[in-house]
C-alpha cells in the first residue's frame, strides 16, 4: 500500500535550464550576455535571408502525418507558391511545415526553414533549401514574418495560434503592411471564427477587422486573394545580390 502510494517520478517535457528565459531579474552580467546572443541570432537570420527573395509564409501543426488531407493540402500550396516565384517559408518542422517545404521543393521552388530548438517533434525536415535554427521564439517569429508579403495558417495547436494572432495584431495595428493572412480549414476554425464575430459584436474589435483574414477551404481562392494583392502592390523578384561586409548569399 505504501509502495503503491509512492508517486512515479515524471520526467518534465522541456528540460529546465539552469537559467530560465523570463523567470524574473537576474545579475546585469547574466543579461547583457542574453542580449548579446539574442543579437546574434537576429544578425544570423538577417544575413541569411536577405537575398532569399519575397517568400510566402506558412504556419501549421507539427503533428499531422503524410496521410492526412490538411499534410496534402499545405504540400498543395508550396507547390502553388513555388509557381508564382515566391520563397515559400515555414518553421522548418514535420508536418504542416513539411508538407508546404516539400510542395516548393518537389516543384522547384526556394523553401526555407525557420526552426527552433526543442526536445519534441521539432526536427529540420528534408525538404528545405535554406535552415536556420534560433534558441527563442520571439526571434524565430521575426523572421517568419519580416520576409513575407502573405501568410497562410492550415489547421494547428498552440504555436499557430499565437503566430496567427501575433501577425493579425502587427497588421491590425498597421506595425506591418496590410499583407493578405488566410485562415485555412472552415470547419476547423469555425468557433474560432465564431468567437472574432461575438469579440466584432462586444466591440473588442471593430467590424472592419474581420476582412483582414479571408476563412475559406479553397486553395485557389486562397491564392487568387494572395495574388490579386501582391500583382497590384507589388512585382516579384529576388533581391539583387549587392556584396558587403555584412551581407552573404
């Protein structure tokens, strides 16, 4: 009975680190040296992806496998982004991030992986022509959207949410142009949508706000929309590959 009452020890998900980002002050040293690292990260990505051209983001889950139609989907859209000479750029993960980095790289497209360290599921996947790997998130999202004109959210957990939400915020408040953001999956997305009608209704958000996102389950709608705005705002092609001392293709 007492044996039995000994609880199993579990191991935690993410290792602690010895020093945990945002676990409150720590010595001045400690944080200048943080801020140092987060700079290198930033100029890494920065001089990485400068000439990659104008990509297209897209954001997913992880955790969908080959055999699922959301997987065959996203692999559908890197194909269609390859096509209109876009980069397509995803987290670099298996799953969404796969499928879309598979479709560009199976049609000759530049694909592009912005990962991030973690014990579980995320692994750089084998279909991307340009990896880069950062400590933090904050940092990762920078670059997902610094280089993009549009972004694509296919169905996902937690990290798609708070990227979705973080690049509707940046373009709502005008800190980023008004790129086109497609919210793919009608019905997996339906109370979520449900719930920015009932926010438009209480006020918390004006009406206005609803047109930033097109909801739909239609690829080509969703690239005749990504289209439309980028062929009249916009003409694409890679950046010219001007050498400095900073810079490198």
């Amino acid at each position: 009975m007492e044996a039995a009452s000994v609880k199993k020890k579990i191991e935690p998900i993410i290792p602690p680190k010895e020093q945990v980002y945002l676990e409150g002050p720590k010595s001045r040293t400690y944080e200048l040296a943080f801020a140092w690292r987060v700079f290198k990260q930033f100029i890494k990505g920065f001089r990485s992806l400068h000439f990659m051209g104008p990509c297209i983001t897209v954001f997913g889950s992880a955790r969908f496998k080959e055999d699922h139609p959301y997987y065959e989907s996203a692999r559908t859209f890197g194909k269609r982004i390859a096509e209109t000479g876009f980069v397509t750029m995803t987290g670099g993960g298996p799953g969404i991030m796969e499928a879309a980095n598979r479709g560009a790289f199976e049609n000759g497209g530049v694909s592009v992986g912005c990962n991030i360290q973690l014990p579980f599921e995320q692994h750089v996947n084998k279909y991307v022509t340009k990896s880069i790997t950062f400590e933090h998130f904050f940092v990762r999202k920078v670059l997902l959207v610094k280089y993009s004109y549009a972004f694509i959210i296919m169905p996902g957990g937690f990290g798609t949410m708070d990227e979705f939400f973080e690049t509707l915020t940046l373009v709502q408040t005008k800190t980023i142009t008004q790129f086109p953001i497609v919210l793919f999956g009608k019905e997996y997305y339906s109370n979520l949508w449900n719930y920015a009608e009932f926010m438009a209704q209480q006020g918390t958000i004006s009406r206005e706000d609803m047109k930033l996102v097109l909801l739909t389950d239609s690829i080509d709608e969703a690239m005749d929309h990504i289209q439309s705005y980028i062929s009249s705002n916009y003409k694409v092609r890679p950046r010219q590959a001007w050498r400095w001392l900073f810079e490198k293709r």
